[in-house]
RNA sequence: GCGCCGGUAGCUCAGCGGAAAGAGCGCAAGCCUGCGGAGCUUGAGGUCGCGGGUUCGAGUCCCGCCCGGCGCACCA
C-alpha cells in the first residue's frame, strides 16, 4: 500500500511538472499511516515540502498535486487536508482482498522474509554464576528473548549468546566463600573472606560438598573444586529460572575457555604491538588517551597473578563474535555498563576491527511496588527479592508482559499488586482475556453447528461493518509494527499494539449489534472469518512476546 | 566535575519532525434477560521541566540551564 501510495505522488508530480503546474524539483517527500485513522489510511507530505519552492501555500501545492493523481479503483478518495497533507482512502475492496490474502497465507502472515536469512547474534542476560538470577537480570533476559524472537519471525536465522566470567576474581572470592563455609560446616574456625559472599545458598553449596566429599577437602590446597561446584550449583539454578522465563540459548560462551584458549593473550599482544600498552603502578594499562577515552583502563591487575580484568576479556570475546561471521551483533545491557561497553568498543576500533554491525540495547533499572512502596533490594537485608521468586509470585506471562511494557531506556516500576490482579487493569489479562473470548465464540459457533468457512471465496467480506474493516485494518498493518519495533530495537512496541488492538476489540464486542453469530448464517459466517483474523493475530502478538494465548481463562 | 538515560494528566507511562497532545489506573456519573460484565459508555483533569535556536511545522532535532536515576574500580 505505501509503494503504491508513494508512486501515485511521484507520478503526479511528474506529470505536473511537465505541464507546468509544478516548477520545482520533487522533494523526498514521506508515506505514512496517519496517527488518526479519520484522516485515511495513508497520508503524505509531499506538498508541505515543496511548498517554500513552490513559492505557494502549502495547500495550493497539495490541491495542484491531488488534481493530478490518477485515479484508481482500490483508492476511494483522495483529499486535501490540514496544513497540506493529501490523504489517501483505500476502497472497501482493497481491504477484502487484503483479508483473504492474510487468511490465505494462515500464521505466515504474520512472519516477513525481511532478514533474508541473514545472521544475527543476540548476546543477553550473561549474568556471572555469582548468586541467583535477580529481577534486573529478568528484564534483560526477556527484552533478549523477544529481540531474537522478532528477528527469526522476520527471516532471520538468530543464535541466542549467553556469555560469562567464570575466570576471575569474583568467582574466586565465590570460591573462598564456599570453602569458607564449607570448613565452618566441619566445625573448623576460620575466617571468612573479605568481600565474600554472604548468601544463604553460599551455605547449601558448602553442605553438598561435605555430604558428597565428607572432609576431603579440608586440606585441598587448590581453590577450584570449591569454585567449580559453585559455578555448577549457581548456573543450574539460573538455567532453571530461565526455563521458567521461557527463555533459552544455543550457545554459552565463557572467560576461562577463551583464557586457555589462548585468546586473551592475543589480544594483549595486538594492543601491545599497536602501541596502546603502557605500564605502571603494577598494572599493564590501556591507554585512554589515544582511544579517545577519558583516562587509562586497566588490562592486567597489579599483584602475582597478573589477572585480566573482565574488560579484557571482554575484547576478545568481541573478537571471537565478529569473527564468526554474523551479519548483526546485538547486545542487551543494563545502564550501568554502558561506559564500560564503550572502552570495549573504542579498544576493537583501534585493533581495526570493523564495529558496523555491533547494535546494542540499553536499560534502565527495575524496581518492584509493592502497597504503593519500592521494595527495598538489598543482598544484605531479607527483603532481596529473586527473580525466581518474582515468577512463583506472579508467573511467566505477567512477568514477560512487565517487563517489555516499557521502552527499556525508562525507569520501570514493576507493580506487583498490579501483576497479581486478575482483572482488566491489568494489561497482560485485558490482552490474553480477548483472545480467549473470540475463541470461546469459535467453540460456541461450532457448537451451533457453524464451522469457520474453508472456502474464503464463498464469504461475502462486503458484509463486514466499518467497525470490522477498522479492526481488520489495524490487524492486516501488524507486520508493519513488527518491522518498525524491530528497526527501532523496541520491542515494547509489540505488548503496547496488542493492548491497542484488544481496547478496540473489547469495545467492538460489547455493542450487542455485533453479535458474531446470529439468525443471519450469512452474516454470521463472515463475522467467523473475521473473528478467526482477529484471533489470529492476538495469538501471534502474543506469542512473539513470549506470553500465553489462553483458550479459556 | 565528566558521561549516558529520563522529566508529557493526580499516579504509571505511550507518542517515526506533521493535523485538535493519547492510554491505563485513580476520580465522578452510567450500562448486566446478552457469543464470557475478567467487559463497555460518558465526563472532569495538560505552561509536554525552564529558556533560546533550527524548521513551512518542535513533546519530538540542536544549545544552555534545573531536577531525578545510573556510571566514572586493579567489581562484572
């Protein structure tokens, strides 16, 4: 419809130019559905601007443009309107055609061949085995899931990345904290690391170990079966929850690998020969100044071991993704690693590695409601609140729903109390309570003995109300959203477009003239057809995000 | 101090440079012989943080300022 719309305009400014009526050259003019659907289906701006080189007001331009528009029969009426835009009305029988080709097409309707089968790499939630999933890492975890969601339902072919540090200090204070405990558990006094982890579970992975190894351990001089079982314990626990979230990976990637695989060593050397390497104080260090950095970072710790930090780390994991061939690189990052994202970034430039396809998605924090009040999350205090217990608390579904149900550059307020409602305040259940009722309508039908026609060419669509067409027409652009929620890298354009879609449905479907079935079996199987679109569409909105499409509820 | 992100109705938030600024909640007043009322209708409620600029046109882009969040670790 836009690549008609758009060559009508074009063709009508042509052919006034050479006839005089236009002087000046045609300005890239856009296409779009307008905000208000009373102003048509597609308007443009193409008079507003020409208008300064037309010497003319805008309105004259659009009436000079209009006046050469060709006619058509799938265009019903073009008009002038406001300052000078010239809006476009698509005839009842475009729409028709347009729902028996949707019908036609069944669930791939809703899917696009935009990618091309091009490769996309989506790297998210890549929480380190430290402790359990929290209600942040939830947010990055879904706004992942349903990115990559988007991208296979547009033609592309999607690796989801899970990547960590298991190499590090963090993981061997993890270490101490459980072989601290661990001694503690065989009744030896010891002194519990500084900076170690606190957490009751800490405890139960300690209790494992001295149920499967007794005291053999209490001598071990190596850190690694303590940290090991740690990371084992912690990570099937986070793999767990993100079941739960309906969330998965195809690949996990981790720092010690690349460590041993002799990558990091790599990168140093590559940094070093490039003259981006200095020493002092005890540590190596990348130099800022020529990365156009605002001071040096370090690279190596100071100290016997001479640790990498996971920044450098993190370059030659950056290395290894653009190595491996993806078309698009996308990573999901809470707002506090921005900065750090950054060095990584400036730090591949420098190596000349070419950084195009690097796409990243930024969000703020999350904090819980409860009662009107922030529920304060501290690790210290008992009100810490997991995501695993955020999904006992209010499941999948809801979760999901909350957490795109914001563009992931703002502030959310999760509002449990709100989460909890079975009742229309809550988003997640005025979308999913649509759904279920066309499909209670369909089971009624059936029971009435009318089955949804196969043959499509037997329904008159004529029959279909102004209100029908209006929701079919929202309905039919849903693959736009799709496209433009994935352009954007916003995803919360999809939860926000349902719940547009299910208010106009609710409000359709309480007018009792719209009764679906009824005496007229006509009307009735025409309105089927349309029920079974409408549905349809919900189903795959919904199923794009993640969240349930419920049959009954 | 520097960087990133916010500031839109009482609250929580949508809003691709376009037409008279939207939704939900809350508030006020209504609608149940009904394919599911787990729903719907109507109303009140706004200096789009402030000030400049760009533009035919700015909530949207640019600059400055104010307020809030986050970062500026040899933590990730």
């Amino acid at each position: 419809m836009k690549e008609l719309i758009t060559s009508l305009i074009s063709d009508a400014v042509a052919r006034a130019r050479l006839s005089g009526d236009l002087a000046s050259d045609q300005a890239p003019f856009t296409v779009e559905r307008p905000g208000d659907s009373s102003h048509g289906d597609m308007a443009t701006n193409a008079a507003l601007v020409m208008a300064k080189a037309e010497r003319k007001a805008p309105r004259a331009v659009a009436e000079i443009i209009a006046r050469y528009i060709e006619p058509r029969a799938d265009v019903e009426e073009v008009k002038v309107a406001g300052p000078g835009f010239i809006n476009f009305r698509m005839a009842a029988s475009y729409w028709h055609s347009e729902i028996r080709r949707a019908l036609a097409a069944g669930p791939s309707f809703w899917c696009s061949d935009l990618g091309r089968g091009r490769r996309v790499q989506v790297e998210f939630l890549s929480a380190n085995p430290t402790g359990p999933l929290t209600v942040g890492h939830g947010r990055n975890a879904v706004l992942g899931d349903t990115l990559a969601r988007l991208y296979e339902a547009t033609g592309h072919q999607v690796t989801r990345e899970y990547y960590f540090n298991n190499g590090g200090r963090q993981m061997r204070l993890l270490g101490e904290s459980v072989r601290a405990r661990y001694l503690e558990e065989l009744g030896r006094a010891v002194a519990f690391p500084e900076e170690g982890y606190q957490g009751e579970y800490i405890r139960e992975i300690a209790l494992g170990l001295v149920q499967r190894h007794e005291a053999a351990l209490a001598e071990e001089p190596s850190l690694e079966p303590f940290r090991a079982a740690a990371e084992e314990r912690i990570f099937g626990e986070i793999r767990a929850t993100c079941e739960h979230l309906r969330v998965g990976f195809d690949v996990y990637t981790n720092e010690l690998d690349l460590i041993r695989a002799g990558k990091v060593d790599k990168v140093l050397a590559a940094l070093e020969g490039r003259g981006l390497v200095a020493r002092y104080d005890g540590a190596t260090w990348l130099r800022g100044e020529p990365l156009g950095l605002p001071k040096d970072l370090v690279l190596l710790r100071s100290g016997p071991d001479r640790e990498p930090t996971y920044r450098t780390t993190d370059i030659a994991y950056y290395i290894d993704k653009l190595s491996r061939g993806f078309d698009l690189v996308v990573g999901v990052f809470g707002a506090d690693h921005i900065a750090e994202h950054q060095g990584v970034v400036a730090a591949l430039r420098a190596l000349g590695h070419d950084t195009a396809c690097l796409r990243t998605v930024i969000y703020q924090f999350v904090t819980l409601m409860r009662g009107g009040e922030k529920v304060k999350m501290s690790t210290r205090k008992a009100t810490y609140v997991t995501l695993e217990e955020l999904l006992d608390e209010v499941g999948p579904d809801v979760a999901r729903f909350f957490f795109l149900f914001r563009k992931s550059d703002t502030h959310l307020d999760f509002d449990l109390d709100l989460a909890k409602t079975q009742a229309p305040e809550n988003p997640v259940f005025y979308v999913q309570y649509a759904h279920a009722r066309l499909e209670s309508v369909l089971r009624e039908a059936a029971k009435a003995g009318l089955a949804v026609p196969a043959d499509l060419a037997a329904v008159d669509l004529a029959l279909l109300s102004a209100e029908e067409l209006a929701i079919a027409r929202r309905v039919l652009g849903f693959p736009e959203v799709v496209g433009e929620a994935l352009d954007a890298l916003e995803p919360h354009r999809i939860p926000f477009a349902l719940l547009e879609l299910a208010g106009e449905f609710h409000r359709y479907y309480n007018k009792p003239a719209n009764r679906i079935i009824g005496s007229d079996r006509e009307l009735s199987r025409v309105r089927l057809v349309w029920a079974r679109l409408v549905k349809g569409c919900i189903a795959r909105g919904l199923e794009l995000i993640g969240v349930n499409a419920p049959e009954r509820m």
